[in-house]
C-alpha cells in the first residue's frame, strides 16, 4: 500500500489521508453524492450534475508529480472507505513553477478542520515537486474557501480578476512535520 496518514479531527473523528489512485473511482461517485449543489457550484465554477468518466478519469489518475491529488476517507470495521476530500494540484504547462489547485469536502465533513489537513499537505507536496505558487480562482461569494486559505497561508495574495478572485499561495518554507512518503 502507498503512504497514509491517520489523521483525529479536532473533533475526535478520525480519517485517512492518501494519494489518490485510479482505483478511487467508487469513491469519487460516492463523495459526489455527498456534495450539495452549492459545494459542487463553488468546486467547479458552474452548475453541475454529474462526472462523466472522463471526470472520473481525471480525478483519480494522476501522475503524482505535474498532476498530484489525495483523497481523505473514512474506514468502518470492515474497510469500506467512505468519502471525505479531496485536493489537487494541476501544473501549469507554460510557467512550471506554479500549479492551479483545488480542496474539495463533502458538506458533512465542513467546518471539521479537513480543509486545513488538506491544504497543509498539498503546500508540502507543491514545495516538495518544485512549485513555487499554487493559485485558486474562487466564486467571490465562496466565503468558506476564501477563510480556509487566508487561515493556512496567511501570506497568500487574492485579487480579481474578471468576475472570479484568485488566490495565490507561495508553499510555506517551514519544514515538513510531516514524515511523508506521499511526497
């Protein structure tokens, strides 16, 4: 098995972070399901309904270097994973030093402190491949994202930029607490 982090929630509950892999594609139609047409809005930037299996495709199979994403899952007694997050981040073909990204949890599990575990592990994985920005563009009404960031980066940079605002993220230089496997 690839890297894996248990992670306890402030909260108390516990979930598990690891590289996404082809093999996620159950889970990425389940956590679907688990997005309210609000969350889906703010991910995707337009109203949608569905992954098609070329989103599928996508999603869950990255190369882990210009493409890197990872998944948070719930495990029950038997091992069935149930959905939670995901984050990604997309390098930019013509400026290789910066990434577009993106953090993604299943409404149930906002607000649980998933999206700083998220980003913080995704900073580290962009510092570690070479990346010095990760940028976002954001539904200005997505208040949610917008606090989640200025929280785990507080020296990133927003502006607007046509009707979206986009965020900027230089990677923390601070060492890696983390003893990653999945970097």
């Amino acid at each position: 098995m690839l890297w894996e982090d248990e992670v306890i929630l402030p909260d108390g509950g516990r979930i598990y972070v690891r590289i996404v892999q082809p093999s996620d594609r159950p889970t990425f139609e389940e956590g679907w399901e688990h997005l309210s047409s609000e969350t889906r809005l703010f991910r995707f930037l337009a109203p949608r309904d569905h992954l098609s299996s070329g989103d599928l495709d996508y999603l869950t199979d990255v190369d882990g270097v210009d493409h890197y994403a990872i998944g948070a899952v719930t495990r029950d007694e038997e091992g069935h994973e149930g959905p939670v997050a995901v984050a990604r981040f997309v390098r930019l073909r013509d400026r290789t030093y910066e990434a577009d990204f993106a953090v993604t949890v299943i409404d149930e599990y906002q607000r649980r402190g998933v999206g700083s575990v998220m980003l913080e592990r995704l900073c580290i994985a962009a510092r570690k491949r070479g990346i010095a920005t990760l940028r976002a563009d954001l539904l200005p009404e997505n208040e949610a994202a917008k606090h989640l960031i200025r929280k785990v980066v507080p020296s990133s940079r927003s502006r607007l930029q046509g009707s979206l605002v986009r965020f900027e993220i230089p990677p923390e230089a601070d060492e890696d607490p983390i003893d990653e496997e999945t970097s």
